[in-house]
C-alpha cells in the first residue's frame, strides 16, 4: 500500500487549486441516467470514486466518454440495458446508492447492493426506501440486495423527512423528476452539492422550485433531455487546505474557492484565528498571529459539516487553550484521536464530544489512516510536527483528495508519496 511522507515545519506559501466538488459530481453523474441523451459535465476531479461511478453506470449501459484532453469534462448518455448494480462495485462506495432512484424512474425497476463506503458509523438507508415507497415503489430486501419495482411510473407525494439526509434528498429528487404529478420534499438537506444537482436537473428540463431551502416542490415530467453543466469547486477541499495555511504558518491562495459555500467552516476558522479573504476567483487564507482553542460542532449544512471534523481537529491540536468538538452526524468519527495523540496531541473523547487542549508543537511518527478525512488530518497534522510523519494506508486519501502531495509539495510542503 501506498504511503505519504511528510517533514514538517514548513509554512506553506503560494497557490492550490480547488477541484470539482466529489460530492457533486457523484450524484450528477448518476442524474444521467434520468435520459437517453448526453449530459456533459465539466470540472470533474480524478478520484477514484468518480472511477468507481464510471465503472457503475458503465455496466447499466451508459457510454461514458472524456471531453478535450484534460480529462476533467465527460459526457454521459445512452439506454439503460441492467438494471443491477452488484455489491463489487457498490461495496467500494456509498454514493452508488444513489443509482437506485433514477432505474427506477427510467426504467421501473433496480437492483441494487446494500452500500459500503467509510467505515465512520451507520448510515441507514431506510429514509430512501420509504421515500421511493411513497412514490409508489415495491421493495424488498433479500440476500443484501434491494429488488425495487414500480407498475407504470412513479407517482408524487409529500415526503416529510424526520431528519436531514443529503443522499435521500438527492435519490428522491431525482426520482420525483421523472414522476406523475407533485413531490414536495420537505426537512430536505440544504448543502451547495443539492443545489448544484437540482440546477443541472433544472437544464435538463425538471422542474423544481425551493432550490437552496428545506422544502423542494418537484412536479415531475414525462421526460429529460441533454445537457451541459460545471460542477461546483469542492467545500471540503476548499476547508482542508485553508486548514493546511493555517497549521503550517503560511499564506495560501485557493484559486476557485467559494466563500458562499463554505457556511459555518468559514466562521469557525476566523474565529480560531484563520485569516480569510474573498479575491476575485478564490481565497487568501492565512495565519496572522496565533491560533486559538474555538469550538465545534457538526450539524447538518449551514452548519459545521462532518468532512471537516478530522481536519479541524488537527488544528485544535496546536492552538492555545482547550476546544471541545462534537460529533453528532455519525457515530464512529473520532478514529483519527489516538494517531493525533501519537504524535503528541492531547484529545480525549467523552462520548460524542472530544475535548482538545492545544499543544506547544507535535512530533512526527508513523500513523495509519481510518477514513477519508481522517487521512487529510494525519498530513496536517504532519505539516506542522518536528520530524518525519509517515501516514500508512493512504488508499482512503484518493477517494476524495487528487494529487494531495502535489498540491502541497508546490507551495513548499516536504511532502511526498511513497509506493507501497
């Protein structure tokens, strides 16, 4: 397995890029199936989940093709020939899920494995099922596959969700686009990534009203088209990096970020003593004076977001004071405490809440990653410790960073991956 070395100690100094926002792009690339026609989408990051969802869309039928030569546009279209999407392929990610809603509204009828993903906790799926049983489906569950069926088309409802859920709001959505009459979708999640998949729903012919709030009207019609649409810069990589400024000391500019995505991430970094300024087209972010023990808690978008718990922690790590951070999306988050406290970190966990007491500095050691964002807190971490950090398993970071120890070693980072 690959590995990341890191020798800290470096402030960071010069220009990252943000790429396309994952979270984004995974849904809209499962809308494609909502039509026969080519929906081009451009600003796609390379990831190996955006791979895992070529992969998956490949075998229902769709022919997916690379747009120019830099490999960020695709263009996604053609007839749905299976209806199954098989737990080799969906094991490896938990967005695969989000194909069930559109085989059903396009062609009556899916197939699809139970979902894998980051093991950081339980995320039931009962809250898309009876969503899609409202609008008419038949399910059963047997043998670790859902078998979804519907006679004719799906119909509309009015969906009450009893808690925010992204991937619900984004599987009902799609499917209430292509269903007989009104879907109102009410407690719907808010975040940027839904509001860029219902703009691309909207080109593509839906009809949706309360976009950005927590009440969707969706009156669905008889069919989509084609369409052409730019994925939205990524929030979490977008708070990752301006974490990576802020630990090593340095002063970064994040060409593309959008401080309107960003919600409670921006005032929790300022308040910790993160500088942060709109540029045209992005960012500066840096650290002016010292950095100073704030609390957090992650809440459901505009509030602090999960993805940043790991990173943000890490900066807690060495700020002055204490800091108490609560988790309270999922309930297996705090795998990164005990590598953090290897390298000298002072995180106890109580419960749902860690409380961090800044230390003067952190010291390198190897480390092994348990998820997605807990590996970017490891780096971090790794920038601003005295020594050599070596972070094992790594193969979580490409799921959802590109090119991490690039993007690092060119604003001055000691930085480099080694192959395992």
């Amino acid at each position: 397995m690959d590995r990341i070395r890191i020798r800290g100690g470096r402030p960071l100094s010069g220009e990252i890029v943000i790429g396309g926002a994952k979270n984004a792009a995974l849904p809209l690339m499962a809308a494609a199936m909502l039509t026969e026609d080519r929906l081009v989408l451009s600003n796609v990051p390379r990831l190996a989940d955006i791979q895992t969802m070529t992969a998956l869309l490949a075998q229902h039928g769709l022919a997916i093709e690379a747009v120019g030569n830099d490999g960020r546009t695709i263009s996604l279209g053609g007839p749905i020939r299976n209806t199954e999407a098989p737990y080799d392929i969906v094991r490896k990610m938990r967005a695969s899920f989000l194909v069930l809603g559109p085989l059903l509204a396009r062609a009556g009828e899916a197939r699809v494995s139970l979902p894998g993903g980051c093991g950081i906790g339980a995320r039931p799926i009962d809250l898309h099922l009876k969503g899609l049983e409202q609008l008419g489906a038949r399910i059963v569950l047997e043998g670790g596959y859902i078998d979804a069926r519907v006679d004719g088309r799906l119909r509309g409802a009015s969906i009450v969700f009893p808690f925010v859920s992204v991937g619900a709001t984004e599987n009902l959505l799609m499917a209430a686009s292509l269903a007989d009459g009104r879907t109102v979708l009410a407690n719907a999640a808010r975040e940027p990534e839904i509001g860029d998949l219902a703009a691309c729903l909207v080109a593509m012919g839906a009809r949706i009203e309360g976009i950005g709030s927590d009440k969707l009207v969706v009156d669905g019609v008889d069919a989509l088209h084609g369409a052409e649409h730019a994925i939205i810069p990524d929030r979490i990589e977008t708070g990752s990096y301006a974490c990576a400024a802020a630990i090593s000391g340095g002063s970064v500019f994040l060409r593309h970020a959008h401080q309107d995505h960003l919600g409670a991430t921006l005032r929790t970094l300022r308040e910790a003593g993160v500088d942060i300024q709109e540029q045209p087209d992005g960012l500066m972010v840096q650290r002016l004076n010292g950095l100073h023990g704030t609390d957090a808690m992650t809440e459901p978008y505009p509030g602090f977001p999960t993805d940043m718990q790991a990173q943000f922690m890490a900066l807690m790590a060495v700020a002055e004071g204490a800091s108490m951070v609560t988790e309270t999306i999922f309930e297996n988050r705090f795998m990164h405490v005990p590598e953090l406290n290897r390298m000298g970190a002072r995180i106890n966990v109580h419960g749902a809440s860690a409380i961090v007491r800044g230390v003067p500095g952190l010291s390198g050691a190897p480390v092994m990653a348990t998820d997605l964002r807990a590996s970017l807190s490891l780096i971090l971490a790794g920038l601003a410790a005295k020594g050599e950090t070596m972070v094992n398993r790594v193969y979580h970071l490409d799921r959802g960073y590109e090119a991490v120890e690039q993007k690092l070693a060119a604003c001055g980072a000691d930085i480099e991956r080694i192959a395992g």
